[in-house]
C-alpha cells in the first residue's frame, strides 16, 4: 500500500453521554452545562486500555506476556475508533527500552516482551496508548510500575536499591526534609472558607514514592492547637476537620516517620466562597453545600449541582443558597449510577464552577465472577489439567465475555496481591490522574476501612477527565492526534528550537520494503502524519523538509509517543527486606534459566534480546571485529547498543541521553550540557571514539543519530584497556568513522533531513506448551517451565458463558494459581482464580 499523508480528526458520531435529569429540565439552567458535557464526550470520545499480565511481577532473563483490552471510556465496550495500540516498557529512569505496536482487532491484542539477562533490576513502568488518547491528557494512559528482580544466573543478589533510613535527628524545618516526605493538604470542594466547616485530606508521599505513615496536629498563628490530632490510617493518606477562622493562616506539625517533626503549610484562608461536603449515607451521597459572603453583600442566585459517573449525567434542580452558615442539601441515590467514581460539580447562577468532589459508586461486586472448575485438585508432573469457565453476572445469570488466563506458581503469583486488576484500573485507576500505590487494596475486602481509604484517595488524588473551562468554552476541544487505522509515521517541523513552522515542504522517500515517493506539507503547527504503511516489514523512510523561502535549517522531530519525564521510579527493596516469597521466587527462576541454557547451549554465545526499537544485545557484534574504528581489534563487549535503529537516537538527543537507563550497571546523572556517567559506581569511564581517547565533554556534543552504535565494557572486560579503564570503557562507533561511508544522507542526518525505520507490526511469539503423551518426534526431555505454566491471551465464552481449556504441568511442583481477567461484552470487568497442587516427581 502506499503511504499517504493523513488529515487530523475523527468526525464523532452518535451521543457518548447519556442525560438524566431528576426534574423538569424546562428552564432549568444546568441542563445547558449537562448538554456541553455530554457534546464534549462525544468530541473526544475518550478510550481506555487494559494490560492482562501473566505474572504481577518479574525477574531479568524472564518474559512479560500480556494480553490487551481497548474498550471506549465511558461504556466499557470494545472500542472500534483505534485499530493500533502502543505498549512501551520504560527503566527506572523513565527511558524507553521496548517498544511493540500491536495491530488491533475488535478492541482486543496480545504480546510480549523477553527482558535481557543483562537488563538492570528495578522498579519499571510498563504503559499501553493508542494515539488518539493523548488527545485528552497524557497522564490516562494505562500504567502499571512492575518490580523486576535480579533472576538471571550472572547477576548477583546484592542489587543494593533499597532507600536508606533518614537521620532520626529531629528538626521542625520543613526544608530539611521536603526531599525526604512530601505532606500536602486538600480542602473537600477546593478551598478553606472563613467561618464554615471544613474537612481536609491529606497525603503524605516518602522519598521512595510511597505513602508515608505519619501524624500530627494542625496549629494556627499562635502555634496553638486547632482541631484534634490526625493521622495517616493507608497509604499515608488520611483526613481531619476544623473551622477555619477569618484572618488566620494555619500549618500542621506533622511527626515523620524516622521520628524526626517537620511543619507543613495548610492552604490558605479565603475569606468569602462556596464550601462543598459530601456524606455517605449508604444507599445515597449527602451533598451539603454551604455559602459565606462579604458583610452587606447580597447573597448570590441559587447553586445548581451536576453529577456524573462515566458520561451518565444527572443534573439537580437548583437550590437557594442562605448567608447564615445553614446549608443547602441534595440527595444523590447511587442506585442511579454504574459504577465507577461519581464526579460532583458545583455550579453558581452564572454557571461558573465553584467547588468539585470525587466520589465513587459501586453498586454490587467490583467484578462478575469467574469461576474456574479444574478437573482435580491434585496433579503429577506432566499431567493433563482441564478447567471448565463459567462467567455470571451478579444475578448469577451467564455472561459472554472476553478474557486471557494465566497459570502461575503460587508464589509468583501473589509478588504483589495489591498491584491492580481489570476492576481497579477501569473503575478506579483510569480515571485518576497520577500514581495510585496497591489499587487492588481498595476493592479486595468490602469494609468500613477500605472505603474510608477509597474515600481519602479521592479526597486527595484530585482530578476528573476534563477541565469545565474548555467543556464550557464556545469552541469545540483541538484534536491534534488521529485515530490511528494502521502504522504511522507523524512528528513535527520544527527551527532549530520547539517553534513548529507551518506549511513546510515535506519529500517523503521511501526505500524498503516497497520504493515510493510523494510530497506534503505541514499544518499550521507544524505536524506531519503519514499513513498507509502495511506493517508487514519494517519500511525505511527518508523525510526531507524545507522553509517556504526554500531554506534548510529546519529539524524533523519525529513523534515517539507521550512524554517519559519524570522521576526517576523508587528503587526496589534491598532482598533482605523483600517479602519473604522474593527468594524463593528467585530461587526458581534462577533454575529455571539454567535449564533453558542447558537444553540450548549453543544459544548462549549468541544471547541476542530484542527490545522494539531499542536493541540492547550480548554478545553480538554489531561492529565487526576487525573494523578499523577499533582502538584493539578482536576485542568486543558483551554490551551492545544498537543506535542506527533506534528511533530515540535520531530525534536530537545526546549520547548519554539514549544510553541512560538502557544498560544494566551505567548510571546517567545531571541534564545536557552537564552530565555525569559511572559504570557500576566505579567512577568515569574511559571513553574512546572511534579508537581514540577523549574526554566526556567532547562526548557530550555528540549528536545521537551520528552514531552507529556504542560498546560499553563492564570490569574485567575493560582491563586490556590499561589502568586508565579502571572505571570501564565506554567505546562509540561513528556513521562516518566506517570507512564504507560514503557520504549519502541515510548514514549522515543533516538539518532537514531525517532517514528513520518505522517498525511493522510486532509478531507475538507462542507460549510454550507441551502436549505430553502425544506422538511426536521430539518429545521434551526437560520441562523448563516453574513459574509460568500456561497462557492464553484470548479466550472467549459465547452466549452460555462457558469455555475450556487445556494445559499440562511441568517437572515443578508446588501450588500454582489459574487466574483469569477480561470484560463481558456490556463493559462488565470479570475475574476468577482457582489452585491446583502439583506433586513432585517420584523418585
């Protein structure tokens, strides 16, 4: 097929969000604001993806097979906008190291992604997009941080990553230990009025990312005590309530959890303003909403509220408001509502709004039941398992659903209970902006305690999927970002800073697979988008691009997904304070890896994991032996990194910027013109550019995309580098250090020319099952599956709510956990586990 340059937008049709007034809507004015809402919807109409995960957590050398649900946001069908889903897994220092696009087929794909032996432990943020979401806001992607351990045979257990405990000095400086806990405080509806009740959550975040256990009491000017003491009862979360006074500026002086104090202020005092309560009462949200003006001042019209969970709007009639402190109420049934978090807006007579609260609606169990009937309790090795499926929704009647099963040793599978499931990501996680730590803490056990915390989470995570300024605005909401039907191939012509310039002149050269070339301009920012690739085979594209005054001095920055800013992930555990199943778990993927070394010995010395664009590889020698670019010839590194195909590497970053956080043992700190590098904490490297010394400063004006590829040699490796290498050798290979250079644009980027390698579509590779018993030539000899016995990314059940499947188990034994995710054809989130026991081998 040939490309094709692609308009932006998708025209919506249909009306995504549903109204639902409780009164005549005649000359009610919160019926305009539903209607804005409801055409917002249907603009953006906003998608959610989901990751199925074999295993919640990981170990180097293993492979992470998921299965993925795209389903439209506010119904939780299967989404048939996008037909392409991106899935990126990002280091602790949020740098791309996998990339797969996934070809999309009624809302549904699958893969995977094998983690190199050399790859660094650490905590790691696995994230699934479509291009079409960012039209929205980046942070709704899907995320889930994974922990991967140090599993393979040549990496040592003392990973080291665990935060060191702070001094248990005590100080009342909040500066001294601002780097340490973060303790924020947030008004219910917003803000904190003179004179009228107030409760106020609060989060207090450690330096390692997660909550914090802390107490404290708040204090007024005075430092006198106001209110009683408070304190974090999950997740360092937690609530307290005063009145504030006019006037007076408060702060709370909260115990650490080293035992040391710190003061932390509260936001401050507005002296007139809406205060905003909301009240469980069981079967119904209480919504109380109180009003303080200026002395003499009339009292404004009356307060409208609107209500919404998941583009289901409820609009209330308004209500009066009084100047006395007396406030007025709305009741909101949950009955009314699916489920999924109920977001409360309050709107003043001139439609401005004034104060917002989350709240969540759960109406029955969080998820349909899945039940999963093997056909024993116990098994022997290499025995055949079945298991009967049976889907039912919460009237016990059968459900059709699609799902992805996985069968995990017990331990394994239980590495992190808390980390989320289908029913925690689409009703809760989806919709929240930013990190929510054990999600699957909230939905596991219904208690007073959970939803307490459930309540306190949203009390302080804070945001909803829209912003009412650009809902109420006169113009519809900028789609910069397509739908994406197939491969694409977008980015931006920019000047030599962030400008982008409009209706730029765009030839687009394609060489592989097909030869093919046309001609484009940019939009009014700047933006290109190419279309129409097969995905079959990876195409390599030319894109050259002018001025319209014909000038040159122009940069193609090519579009690599959202951003990956941020802070660096918290360091994992140090073993000796892991849970105590870490080892064992290690344990067994360590034999595991031996096994599959020693049924494939010839593999070793070829030992080649491909990453989507980045290659991070062992052993393999990308750089021929005898290349004259050596400094010695014959001598290679075990660590390779492939930056000719590396999309990252061609979009103006430097050396040290592609490399941080891609190489097991390197640590890239600082930001451009001023970084540091260290190689397993053993100071700077030796740096050698194409067999010559240099030093790091002349390395750091070294533009990525002039590279081919970097060699970096750990210990023992770089000894034959002399005593200048006690730090390790960095050695980098240049495009125009080959001497079969010849000069031409696709070895050589130069301003307004950009030559990249667009990735087809990722083929997932098949989980390995055998068929004991069966007649084949080549029996397995050696079963080297212990943690992960059996995947299946699609499994579906009909009508009747009913499907099987078959698997067989291994040489292990032990307990292991069949457990199944997915979502019924009506958006309904479904799961189910069972056990089996597998006895071990008789001798």
């Amino acid at each position: 097929m040939r490309p094709k340059i692609a308009a932006f937008g998708v025209a919506a049709t249909g009306l995504l969000g549903l109204l639902a007034f409780r009164y005549p809507t005649e000359g009610n004015p919160i019926q305009a604001i539903a209607e804005k809402l409801s055409a917002y919807y249907t603009t953006v109409r906003p998608e959610k993806a989901y990751l199925h995960l074999d295993r919640p957590a990981y170990g180097t050398g293993e492979t992470i097979w998921f299965s993925a649900y795209l389903i439209d946001a506010l119904r939780h069908q299967p989404d048939t906008l996008s037909k392409v889903l991106h899935v990126e897994l990002l280091s602790p220092q949020r740098q791309v190291v996998a990339r797969r696009t996934l070809r999309l087929s009624g809302g549904r794909t699958y893969g995977d992604i094998e983690l190199s032996d050399t790859l660094k432990s650490g905590t790691y943020l696995l994230r699934a997009f479509t291009t079409w979401m960012r039209n929205v806001n980046p942070a709704y992607v899907f995320q889930r941080q994974l922990q991967v351990w140090p599993a393979a045979p040549n990496q040592p257990d003392d990973f080291g990553g665990a935060t060191p405990r702070p001094s248990a000095k005590a100080t009342t400086k909040a500066a001294v230990v601002a780097g340490k806990v973060d303790v924020q405080f947030f008004p219910e509806g917003g803000n904190l009025v003179a004179g009228l009740p107030a409760t106020v959550g609060f989060k207090a975040v450690a330096a390692n990312g997660h909550g914090a256990s802390i107490s404290g009491q708040v204090l007024d000017e005075q430092n006198k005590p106001v209110g009683t003491a408070f304190g974090a009862t999950h997740a360092g979360m937690g609530r307290l309530s005063f009145t504030p006074a006019a006037g007076q500026r408060y702060h709370a002086r909260v115990k650490l959890p080293d035992g040391g104090s710190a003061d932390y202020p509260l936001p401050a005092v507005q002296a007139t303003g809406y205060a905003l309560r909301v009240l469980d009462a069981g079967d119904s949200y209480n919504v109380e909403v109180r009003y303080k003006g200026a002395p003499g001042a009339p009292v404004p019209g009356p307060a409208m509220l609107l209500s919404e969970v998941r583009g289901y709007i409820v609009g209330l009639i308004p209500r009066p408001l009084t100047d006395n402190g007396a406030p007025v109420t709305w009741k909101l049934s949950k009955a009314r509502y699916p489920n999924g978090i109920l977001h409360i807006t309050l709107f003043d007579a001139q439609s401005v709004p004034q104060a917002e609260r989350l709240a969540f609606v759960l109406n029955g169990p969080p998820a349909l039941r899945v039940t999963l009937t093997p056909d024993k309790a116990a098994y022997a090795p290499h025995d055949p398992v079945h298991v009967k499926v049976q889907v039912t929704d919460a009237a016990g009647q059968p459900a059709a659903a699609h799902l992805s099963v996985t069968v995990a040793e017990a331990g394994a599978a239980s590495l992190d209970a808390d980390g989320g499931n289908v029913a925690t990501s689409l009703l809760l996680t989806s919709d929240l902006a930013g990190y929510v730590e054990s999600p699957g803490y909230y939905f596991q056990t219904s208690t007073p305690e959970t939803a307490q915390a459930l309540d306190n989470l949203l009390l302080t995570q804070g945001w909803r999927r829209y912003v009412w300024k650009e809902v109420l605005a006169p113009t519809p909401p900028l789609l910069v970002y397509g739908a994406e039907q197939g491969v694409t191939l977008s980015g931006q012509v920019t000047g030599m800073g962030q400008t982008g310039i409009a209706n730029s002149q765009l030839t687009f050269i394609q060489s592989k697979p097909n030869r093919s070339v046309l001609t484009a301009s940019t939009d009014a920012q700047g933006l290109f988008r190419f279309t129409g690739f097969p995905g079959k085979d990876t195409a390599v594209v030319t894109l050259q691009a002018r001025r319209t005054s014909g000038g040159s001095n122009v940069i193609i920055r090519p579009d690599l997904g959202p951003p990956t800013f941020g802070a660096p992930l918290p360091p994992l555990p140090a073993l000796n304070a892991a849970p105590p199943a870490v080892a064992d778990y290690l344990r067994r993927s360590r034999q595991q890896q031996v096994q599959e070394r020693q049924n494939n010995p010839d593999g070793e010395a070829l030992r080649n994991v491909q990453l989507g664009n980045v290659a991070v590889t062992g052993k393999k020698v990308l750089i021929a032996p005898d290349d004259t670019r050596r400094l010695y010839p014959g001598v290679v590194a075990n660590t390779v990194v492939d930056f000719a195909n590396d999309l990252s590497a061609q979009s103006g970053l430097n050396i040290f910027q592609v490399l941080q956080g891609r190489v097991a043992g390197l640590t890239v700190s600082g930001s451009p013109p001023n970084m540091s590098v260290q190689i397993r904490g053993s100071g700077t490297p030796l740096f050698i550019l194409d067999g010559q010394r240099i030093d790091i400063d002349f390395v750091s004006s070294i533009q990525a995309n002039q590279v081919e590829a970097v060699e970096v040699f750990k210990g023992p490796e770089a000894a034959i580098f002399g005593s200048g290498a006690n730090g390790g050798v960095i050695a980098i290979y240049t495009k125009r250090g080959d001497k079969n250079y010849k000069g031409n644009d696709q070895l050589a980027p130069s301003p307004g020319i950009l030559t990249v390698k667009v990735p087809g579509y990722y083929a997932a590779q098949e989980f390995y099952q055998p068929r004991y018993g069966a007649p084949v030539m080549n029996a397995p000899t050696m079963d080297p599956r212990r943690l992960t016995l059996f995947w299946d990314p699609q499994l579906t059940t009909g009508p009747s709510g009913q499907t099987e499947f078959l698997f067989y188990t291994a040489d292990g034994s032990g307990n292991f956990q069949i457990a199944t995710e997915g979502i019924t054809l009506n958006g309904q989130p479904s799961r189910g586990s069972s056990t089996i026991y597998v006895a071990p081998k008789s001798r």
